[in-house]
C-alpha cells in the first residue's frame, strides 16, 4: 500500500513525527534501491516511485525524480529502466537529482559521469543518443562538455571525457567523442583529458600493466577526434619510453616530428563529416579498436 504522507506536502511538525517519518523514507527508499539492483520489472519500479517510496530531503519525504531513479538504473545497469526513464522523460531524466543525492549543487551531470565510472555502456550510449532531444545545440554541448564531479573527490573540475581516460574506458570514450564530446577541454587543474592520459602512462610505464593497451586505444581515440594535435616537444626527452609506450608513428605526430599519417587525417575528416554517424559506415571504416601501429 501506498504511504500516506499527511498534509502539508509532506512536511511535519513536531520532532517525534519528523524522526519516525524520517526513518520510514528511510526504509522505503533502501527498498527502492534494492529494487533497482535486483533488476525488478520497470512498472513494479515505476509504481513503486511514485506511489511507495521516498526519500528525506531539506526536512520533508519526497518521491524519487526520474533524475534519481535513472541514477540508481546506471549504477545497476538496469537498462530496461533505464531506457523507459529517458524515452517516457526525455532530457529531464538527465536534470540535476536532490542534494541528497549530490553534495555539490553544480556537479555537472552526474549521469554521464556514473555511466563512466561504472562503465555501463549500454546505458551511456542511449544518454547521449537522448541528448538529441535539448533544445539546442549549444545546451547539447554544454551537458556533454560539463566539468562537474564532488568538490570533494577527484573527479572535481573534471568532464566525462577526462573522466573516460583517467579510467581507461576507451569504449565510453568513443561514444563521448562520437556525439560531440570536446576532447580539447581542461579540467580545474588546465589539463585536457591527452595530458592526464599521457601523465598516467608515464607513471604506469614501468610496471607494465594490463591496462597499457587500452590507454593506447583511447589515446588513438583522442586523436581520431583531433584534427587540430597538440605537439609536445617534452616527448622528446624520452623517445625510447614514449616510443614503447605510444608507438614510433604516434610518438612522432605527438612530438612534432612529422604529421599524421594520410589514413589518419583521412578518419579525421570522416569523423567530423559525419559526427554520431559513424554507425551508419560500413564495418571497415568503424573506428573500433583504432590502433597506434607503424602499418599506417
């Protein structure tokens, strides 16, 4: 049965009534999280977020927003719900959730920053596949370009693209940059999402991690959608290493040695002729696993 909440909207008087009502959000909106996890059906869900459970916020109970619903649906990959939340609510789904939910008021957006972080990428390819219904294009960017994250943890000042790489996500990261991420931006500390990933790469060297070949997928990601390369003469004061580690021909494009190779300003232009098309290209021309290799 549906909880009554009283009158008033919810809010109530008196210190007894608000700690019981308090601890009652509480165990409904651990049931809804439990919900979410354990993949129940999305109607079962949806009623119960509207009619069953709530959660404590600014001393009053209030129902689960399809923001915070669709959180709990990335982080358990729950992709049916997920998908019902952003058809049924288009790009309000992706509004800013309650601050019991975030502690920073601008966190930039949270969606695409938990796909990432748990690497649903199911459920971020239908995010940015919903970003087509902003009202404008520049709103379209800003959402994909926000620097947001807890001023709290690491990902302060960070967008979702810098997030991808510090991870090494090279499948979020192409669905990103695919539909328009910037892949120049900088984060809080003026470094753009090559430099963490390089900076990573350069105190992973010498342990030789299991991560080394997707750092090197998602630096030829980067540079898929870069057409304008940075260069970066402190390159050269290790070629060796950054040979190894990028490959002789992205080491010399990186390092202002020679320009990109005709294949790979070729894919450049095909990227920006055809942006969140790349679908649409025969299987051969799908960047897909984008190698630094001497063959080009």
């Amino acid at each position: 049965m549906p909880w009554d909440l009283g009158s008033q909207s919810g809010v109530w008087s008196g210190s007894r009534s608000g700690s019981q009502s308090e601890r009652q959000c509480e165990r409904t909106s651990f049931a809804f999280y439990r919900a979410v996890r354990d993949l129940l059906p999305v109607w079962l869900l949806e009623d119960m977020r509207t009619m069953e459970v709530f959660h404590w916020e600014d001393g009053r109970a209030c129902a689960f927003t399809p923001s915070e619903a669709l959180l709990y649906a990335v982080v358990h990959d729950h992709q049916q719900y997920a998908r019902y939340l952003l058809n049924r609510y288009s790009v309000s789904a992706l509004g800013a959730p309650g601050r019991s939910f975030c502690c920073c008021p601008a966190s930039g957006a949270p969606h695409l920053s938990v796909a990432v972080r748990y690497n649903r990428i199911s459920v971020l390819g239908m995010i940015v596949d919903a970003l087509k219904d902003f009202s404008t294009e520049s709103a379209r960017r800003n959402y994909l370009d926000s620097r947001g994250g807890c001023a709290h943890s690491a990902e302060a000042g960070k967008t979702a693209v810098h997030l991808a790489c510090d991870l090494v996500r090279p499948e979020c990261l192409l669905l990103l940059l695919v539909h328009g991420a910037c892949p120049y931006l900088t984060d809080s500390t003026r470094e753009s999402p090559l430099d963490c990933l390089l900076q990573r790469m350069r105190q992973d060297s010498s342990n030789m991690v299991a991560e080394a070949r997707g750092q090197q997928v998602c630096v030829g990601y980067l540079l898929l959608f870069m057409p304008k390369l940075p260069r970066l003469p402190f390159l050269q004061q290790e070629p060796q290493l950054w040979q190894r580690l990028l490959g002789n021909e992205a080491f010399r494009w990186l390092a202002g040695l020679a320009p990109p190779s005709l294949f790979v300003q070729a894919m450049q232009t095909l990227t920006r002729a055809v942006p969140g098309q790349l679908d649409a290209l025969p299987d051969f021309l799908k960047p897909l696993d984008f190698r630094l290799s001497e063959t080009w």
